[in-house]
C-alpha cells in the first residue's frame, strides 16, 4: 500500500498545481494539502491507485517525497 498512498498523494499535489495553467479553479475545501484530505477521501484515492496498480494499469516508480515530485 506504500507506492498507493505515495502515487495518490503525488497525483493530488501534481492535480492542484496543474489546474490553474489549465484554467480550473479547484473547490477551497479540496485545495488543501495532501495530509488535509479528509480521511473517506483520501482512503478512496488509495484504493483506486491500488486497483490500478493491481491490474498492472499503472507500475510503481521510485518512491519520493511530494515536494519534489510536483511541477
């Protein structure tokens, strides 16, 4: 569950940082940090990074902090 977490929480941090560029303006409540996600939130993004990965969709890639992974 390690690369899961890791993966979603990359993908929410890359997500707010992309989205004014692409001229989207995410809600307040849910431009928030990745641990302020609130937790049913955060435990769907998991489990949906898990499937994918489970399925062979997505393959893991070296772990890294967030703060540097973003663009």
């Amino acid at each position: 569950m390690k690369h899961a977490e890791m993966i979603a929480g990359l993908f929410h941090a890359t997500y707010e940082t992309l989205a004014p560029e692409h001229g989207y303006e995410t809600r307040k409540a849910s431009a928030v940090a990745w641990e302020d996600v609130p937790a049913n939130n955060k435990a769907l993004m998991i489990a949906t990074v898990q499937h994918m990965l489970d399925m062979g969709t997505i393959k893991p890639g070296p772990i890294v902090a967030a703060s540097k992974a973003t663009p």
